[in-house]
C-alpha cells in the first residue's frame, strides 16, 4: 500500500498545505491553546516553540506496539517540549525542559531518510502537535530523496480538529493517547480541563481520515488508528469512559493499547494520588472494562516500560 503523502505531492495538495501551515504560525491557533503568538517572528507560546522545530533525538525504537515496530523498529523523531505539559511526564526533560536543537526543514528531511535507510518500518512523529507545518514543510525533500514508508502521527491527543485536517491525505497512521475522560484530572495535572472534549473530537477525526489500523501481511501497521491508554491510580483516567466511546463512537475494532506503565515521575510531588504504580487489580479492571465495551483488538502484553510515554 503506497503511503498517503506521496500522492498528495504529486497532485500539490501537500503544497497547498504547507502554504496554509506556515501562514498559521504568524497567529498560531494550531493546537488548543491558541496561543496566538507569531512564531514566525521567533515568539512563543505554550509549546516554547518559535519557527523552527526542535528535536531531542531521533533513531529507530523497539519499545512501540508490535504492529509499528517489526523486525527493524519504528523510525521515531523526538520533537522537545509539548502543548500538553502533563505533571507526571516521565520525559519532562524533553517534553517541559526543551531538551533538543533547532532543526530546518531540509534536516528533519535528512532525519526521515536516515532512518529508513536504517529499515525501519516507518516514520514516527512523537509529540508532533505543535510542529505540524514543520513536519509538512520538510516532507517534499525527503520524498523526492526517495521516503516511501508510512509516516505515524504519535500524539497526547490535545489536537485541534483543524490542523489534523491539514494532515488529511498525509498522515497513514495516527496515534494518540486519550489520557482522561474527565475535566477535573485533566485541569489539576495538565491545565487542560478541555482535554476530554478535545481529544474525542480529534480521535473521530483522525479515525474519519484512517479507519481502523490495517496490517500488511507480516502484520506491519500500514494505515489506521492506534490508540493508547494510560490506566492510572485510583481510576483517574477514567478508563471505562474512555473505552466505551471508543467501542460506541469510534469502531469497536480500534486497536488498543492498555498500558500498564505508570509510575511516579515528572512534578508529582504535589499530589499524593499520582505518587504510587497502579496495581495488578487496577489493570485487569481495565483489561475487563475493555472487553465489556466491545472492544477486539487490545493490545496488553507486557513491555519494557516505554521511553515516551506523555
């Protein structure tokens, strides 16, 4: 299956979109901030983020789902800080302390055609909310230098609807974390108490432009939506919310991956709740409230406890 985005450069949609992109950094409103800084002019909002994207690290990365990672692994592209800034990230250094240096275009380009060189399976965009007409303006040099595997939108979910459609034709494998299906955790631990409504309306989205996650036959992830969920102490995720939308509202086909990794880590100090590892009982009701909403394909193995997680 030909990834998206090489048909939307040879037609000039990708061209048209990044012109719409870069013209929305002068007031940027690209994530539910709205911020409205002009980041052209080197301003900067909640993202930290002038003109330039900035990248922690990139290489290939064998701590992702099964489908992303393969024989050779996923293609990942670390971009420092983050439009959500959780209390408990576990890369604060990264997503809050803006680790990472500046990259233009033709380099993120560059990045993109090391790493397939290396044979990873695909192009993965971690924390990529903030920097998406970073991402698109770097696209045509690394397709006319020959990328040709799918590029994953790997997200916390804060995402406005109007930027994922800038992505629309581009994107072939979206995945986000919906991190809570309440406001009152989202307000104290991230200082988004829109994140619920937010994220649901950014999932159906990204769902409306993907589908349901589709697998090559070596069972590689091509297309689709892949979606996390962070179970964490005391139900403050919300997870039976979460997933009966995503069996009711999304597809009950959407894969997804139930993780069992948090700890104690980031700025929880403040919050007694956050300073503890769920338990064993707190994750299978989770497994369980999966099942119970319908959902089929769920992803519950157990992993090293994976480097990005927001």
């Amino acid at each position: 299956m030909e990834p998206l985005y090489i048909s939307a450069h040879k037609n000039r949609t990708l061209a048209a979109r990044i012109v719409q992109a870069l013209e929305a950094l002068r007031c940027c409103e690209l994530c539910p901030r709205c911020c409205r800084v002009d980041r052209i002019a080197g301003e900067t909002g909640v993202c930290r983020t002038g003109r330039n994207a900035l990248v922690a690290s990139f290489a290939p990365h064998f701590g992702e789902e099964a489908p992303l990672v393969g024989r050779f692994g996923s293609g990942t592209i670390f971009f420092s800080n983050c439009n959500l800034n959780c209390t408990f990230c576990q890369n604060s250094e990264i997503s809050r302390g803006g680790e990472g240096s500046a990259t233009t275009a033709s380099q993120l380009a560059g990045m993109m055609i090391e790493l397939q060189n290396q044979g990873v399976h695909n192009i993965n965009f971690v924390s990529p909310s903030h920097v998406v007409p970073q991402i698109l303006e770097a696209l045509p040099e690394a397709i006319d230098s020959g990328l040709n595997i799918p590029l994953v939108y790997n997200s916390g979910g804060y995402d406005r609807v109007e930027t994922l459609r800038l992505l629309d034709g581009i994107i072939d494998i979206y995945m986000p974390d919906i991190k809570f299906s309440s406001d009152i955790p989202a307000l104290f631990y991230c200082a988004a108490p829109d994140y619920p409504l937010v994220s649901r309306a950014a999932v159906r989205e990204m769902h409306r432009q993907v589908g349901d996650l589709r697998l090559d036959s070596r069972g590689r992830a091509v297309r689709g939506l892949l979606v996390r969920h962070l179970v964490m102490p005391d139900g403050l995720a919300g997870t039976q919310a979460v997933m009966r939308f995503l069996a009711e509202e999304i597809s009950p086909a959407t894969y997804v991956n139930i993780m069992d990794q948090y700890r104690p880590c980031g700025d929880v100090k403040d919050f007694k709740e956050l300073q503890r590892r769920i338990t064993p009982e707190e994750y299978e009701e989770a497994l369980a409230a999966a099942r119970a909403a319908g959902l089929s394909r769920l992803d519950s193995r157990e992993r090293p406890i994976l480097l990005h997680w927001r």
